[in-house]
C-alpha cells in the first residue's frame, strides 16, 4: 500500500489520485504549495520530506528542470529531462503534468519516473549500430518506418531525421521500390535472410555500391529489418583483383609464349640446382631431350673450373644478397665438349617474398669467343710491333752511345799510334806500341760482335707470337746447362701459376737461358745452387720471376749501372757484361719490363713483367 502525504486531510481526493501511480507523483495546489507526494517522488529525487514540503527549495537551482516545470504548471506528456540528483552523475526522468479542476480544487500534477537506465540502453543500441557504415531500418512488412539507425558519414544522403513512421517506398525509385517489395516477400515466405548487391540504389552515383540485406528480426512475424552497407570500396577492390588476375594470366601467357618460342635458350631452376623447366632453344643448343634435361641438376653439366663461382652466386641469390647477376660459364654439350654460355639469372618471388624458383637466360657464345681470341692475338700482335718500333729508336740512340763510348776510345789510340810508330827507333818500343795497337783493334772488333749479335736479336722482331709452355722450355733450358748443374749440384723449383704464354718464343727462351746462367754462375761455393722459376697473374700483366741463393748484387752501389753494356760486378767469374743488357733489350722490345732484388749474400730475383700481355689458358689451345 502506498503511504501518500497530504496536507489537508478533509480533501484528501489528492491522496486517492496518488494511490494510482507507481511512478514519482508531485501535487501542488493553485497557490503552487506542495499538497500531496509519494515515496517514490522522494526516492528518485533523493531528497527528504522536509526539502519536498519546503516551497523555497522548490524555487531554487537545487530543484533542476522539475522545479521550472512545477512553476510552469504546463500540460505535456513524455516529455525527457535531465535532473540534477544527489549521487549521481547522470539522470534522465520521463515526466507527465497534468493541470486538475473539480468543483471545490484546482490543481497541478507531475508523474515521473526515471528512465536513465533505459536511455543508456537505447544510446549503447544506438552507438554500436551508428559505429557501422550500415543505414538500418526497422519496419513492417507493409513498408512503414519503425526505427532508423544511420551513420551520419554513409554516402546514401537520406533524411533520416524525418523518416520514422512514414513508408520506406516513398524514398525509392520505382526501380527499387518493386525490387525491394519482391525481396520483402522473399523474407516473409521464406523465413530466411536474402542479400543482393546493386549499383547506387537511389541513382545518385553510379560510381557507388550497396550491399542490401533484409531478414525477419527474431520470432516478430510482422516486421522487417532492412540494412543497406556502401561496398564501394570492396566492389572495387574486386574489380581490381579480377583486373590482376586478368593480367596475372596475360603476362602467364605472354611469359609462356616468350618462353616457348625465343631464339635465347630459357631454363627454370630450382635453388637446389635442379632443372625444373626447359626451353627448345635451350635444349637445341646444349643437345640434350627434354627427358634427359629434367633428370639432372645443372651442376652436371656445369665446368668443375666454373663450378664454384656458380654456386655461390646462387648462394648469394637464396641469401636475398643481390637479385639476379650475369656471368659467362662453360656448359658440356650432349657430345661431350664444353661451350661457353653467357647467361642471365633472376629470383622469381612468391607473394611473401619468398624464392618461387630462378629463371635462367643462356646464350651460346662460344664463337665470340673464338673471335674475340683471334682479335686479342691480333692485337697483342699489333701492340707489340707498335712498342718495337719505339724501342728501337731507343736502342738505337744506346747503341750509339755504345759505339761512341766503346769504339770511339780503341779507335782514338789506334790511330794515335800509327802516328806515332814513324818516329820509334827502338825495337821493344815499337814492339809494345804494336802489342797496344792489336789489343785496340781486339777491343773495336768484340764490340763490333756483341753489337752484330744485338742487331741479329733485334732484326728477329717479324718471328710469329706462339703459344709458349713455359715448363717445357724451361726443362729443355736446364738440360743444356747440364754441365754446370751436376758440376755445383744445382737444384730447379718450378712453380707456375700461368702455365702457359702468348709470346716470341726465341726472345722467351733467350730470356730465360741468361737468367738461368746467370744464377748457375754467380753462385756460393758453400750453397747449392737453388733456383725457383714460377709465373702468376698481377691485373693486365703476367710476371715471371728467376729467383737463385747466389751472391747477389750490391744494388744501391750498382743499381743503376746493373743492365748497361759491358757493366761487371764480380771479379772471377767468366762474364762479358752483355747478358742482363741483351735481355733488357729483348723484354723492352714487346712492351715488358724488368726488375730485380738483390741481397748480398743471399741471392737475387728478377722479375719479368709482360706488360697488357693476354695468358691463354689450356682451355683456349
């Protein structure tokens, strides 16, 4: 039973109106005193009876929105309003005023309840369903709006403000409109969800698409619920994949005629080296079926000298290091020689960036490769005629100081003496004086041979550059030296990293006797002889050294006089100081050039540097 408070106990019809309300009830009269209130009015407004019974409260901010309504004593129904209330942040009341007349009062009544819970209900329904690029709409089968939930920033400008309680219908095309009914009754009979997708239903864009979905809320038999999504940017996205996938197929196929039909031998390969694809070309050039292909790894066929370098390129590859390199390889044909490819590997992707297989191009250029070595010999040929002609003036000019040095001083004296025999009287005198014009004579004729002999070397220029092997001249070399070897026990040490070279082979052999003599004579009487001989490759030069143990050269007292004419520097040794300056001449004469290193005591290297000389390999011959 409701306890109601009244103020006058003879017209207590404001208690019996009261009694009818479960919600907040508030009575006042036509002076605007408060006559009549329930518990519930005082538990929703958290306030006591003394502040409900005092009329200055009422009048003040403490009594809120309900307080302006109390004065106002306007009728109104469902009206929502915020009220301020002790311990709590936020409360929402549904209020009804009501104005009573009867024949002996006249009054005002304010109903309320309190709604908070309900509208955060309604605002978390609301939020989840605006959080969507989704307009819903809640209404019967017959087309009437119920509810509209609509997020403001979809593309579909609708004025969902207004469209509770009006009929859907009346915002669609005629198009959409049957379309849409037809859909409804497929919901309805079916009982099951239908979606369809469609250009801008309301022909605003026709750059836009809807996904639309209706289906029948819950166990409601007379309701609809229909949702319209902007799939814009799905559609597209869509339509751009199937582009991809067109052209994806395109390129498949343009690859595939590519791959079939070039004239460039095209090979797919797996990362462990197996051949997982082969073009005709490809197979045409290497001599092999498809069948024998696909049953070996690349690595069979692969040159062992080229071997190495090609797995590790493919290392680098699998390693994501480089992308793709270019290299020129030896490939064995199904005849069993080997020709030379030039070739071009790529990594093809997965989409994770992972290594799918490499595409592999290769071009037979092994008659390039012939003509390029013609024309390097040719032009190894022409540079070397080049360099001697400038040496020749060179040696010229020197041998003019030669013979000016040499033959100028023998040829003075004798000369002197022919004028001075006449006036001799005695016969030793005269006999000395003949003695000194014969040994003058001596001395113009043996420069006259050793310079007969550097002319013969130098008129030698025109003989052909061979392929010399330098171990078999060497051995032919030491063995014509046979008897200076057993005599001093000598030992030869051979090391030759360029086995093989491209040159005069008179001029090499000659190069070779006198730096293999020389280190047979000017040995040690307590060392052995121990001579090394061995070639390697520095950049564009090969360099061949004569290394002994012998009693090496003073070079910073003879360094600079070492390779000139008649030069000696040891006295006891049979030697006629033209070796070293033939030699200079003959390694000049081609472009070369020579140097040594000498410790006294110890021994001395020369070293022969074939200037931008071309090394052929055994693989060329």
């Amino acid at each position: 039973m409701v306890q109601i408070k009244t103020f006058n106990p003879v017209n207590n019809w404001w208690g019996a109106i009261a009694a009818a309300f479960e919600d907040g009830y508030i009575a006042i009269n036509q002076a605007g005193q408060i006559v009549a209130f329930n518990p519930s009015a005082l538990e929703i407004l958290q306030i006591s009876e003394a502040q409900m019974e005092d009329p200055d409260w009422w009048k003040s901010t403490s009594a809120g929105a309900l307080g302006s309504l109390l004065q106002e004593q306007k009728e109104f129904v469902g009206l929502k309003i915020r009220q301020d209330v002790p311990h709590k942040k936020d409360c929402w009341l549904h209020v009804t005023g009501k104005a009573l007349h009867t024949s002996t009062e006249t009054g005002y009544i304010l109903t309320f309840r309190d709604v908070t819970g309900y509208l955060e209900i309604n605002r978390s329904l609301n939020t989840i369903i605006s959080s969507l690029d989704d307009i819903i709409l809640e209404m019967t089968i017959d087309g009437i709006i119920l509810h509209v939930w609509m997020n403001r920033s979809a593309r579909l400008t609708l004025p969902w403000m207004e469209m509770q309680g009006k009929s859907a219908y009346h915002y669609m095309p005629d198009r959409l409109k049957k379309e849409i009914q037809q859909l409804i009754r497929e919901v309805v009979t079916s009982g099951k969800e239908v979606v369809r997708v469609m250009q801008d239903p309301l022909d605003g864009d026709q750059q836009v698409w809807y996904r639309i979905r209706l289906l029948k809320p819950g166990t409601a038999n007379n309701t609809i619920i229909l949702s319209i999504h902007d799939v814009t940017a799905e559609y597209k996205a869509n339509q751009e994949l199937k582009e991809a996938r067109t052209q994806l197929e395109d390129s498949q196929q343009v690859f595939k005629s590519v791959f079939d039909y070039s004239p460039t031998g095209i090979a797919l390969l797996s990362l462990d080296g197996q051949w997982l694809d082969v073009n005709t070309s490809l197979l045409d050039t290497l001599g092999y079926t498809h069948e024998e292909m696909l049953g070996m790894s690349a690595r069979t066929l692969i040159h062992p000298d080229d071997l190495d370098i090609a797995t590790a390129q493919i290392q680098q590859i699998t390693d994501r290091k480089i992308n793709s390199y270019r290299a020129e390889q030896r490939y064995r044909h199904h005849d069993g020689h080997y020709i030379y490819m030039y070739l071009a590997c790529s990594a093809m992707l997965n989409p994770d960036e992972t290594i799918r297989y490499l595409i592999v191009q290769m071009i037979d250029v092994t008659e390039l490769k012939h003509l390029d070595s013609e024309a390097r010999k040719k032009n190894i040929i022409l540079h070397a005629t080049s360099i001697d002609l400038q040496q020749k003036i060179k040696q010229l000019f020197e041998l003019n100081q030669i013979i000016a040095h040499n033959l100028r001083g023998p040829a003075t004296a004798l000369i002197s003496s022919v004028e001075l025999l006449p006036e001799l009287k005695d016969m030793e005198e005269e006999q000395a004086l003949l003695n000194h014009m014969k040994n003058s004579a001596n001395s113009i004729i043996n420069t006259l041979n050793d310079l007969k002999e550097v002319l013969a070397q130098q008129a030698n220029t025109d003989l052909p550059f061979t392929q010399c092997d330098l171990e078999d001249i060497t051995s032919q070399l030491w063995s014509s030296l046979n008897q200076q070897v057993v005599e001093k026990n000598a030992q030869l040490n051979m090391h030759f990293q360029i086995p093989v070279l491209f040159y005069c082979r008179p001029y090499l052999e000659n190069i070779l006797f006198h730096l293999i003599n020389n280190a047979l004579t000017y040995t040690r009487p307590e060392a052995p002889p121990e001579i090394t001989i061995g070639t390697w490759q520095d950049e564009d030069q090969v360099v061949l050294m004569v290394k002994d143990n012998g009693i090496g050269i003073d070079l910073q007292k003879h360094g600079e006089q070492l390779f000139r004419y008649k030069k000696k520097f040891h006295r006891g040794y049979e030697s006629k100081g033209v070796g070293l300056f033939m030699v200079r001449n003959q390694i000049r004469t081609f472009g070369g050039s020579l140097d040594v290193k000498s410790e006294v005591g110890k021994g001395s290297s020369f070293f022969v540097y074939f200037n931008n000389r071309v090394h052929i390999t055994k693989e060329d011959e």
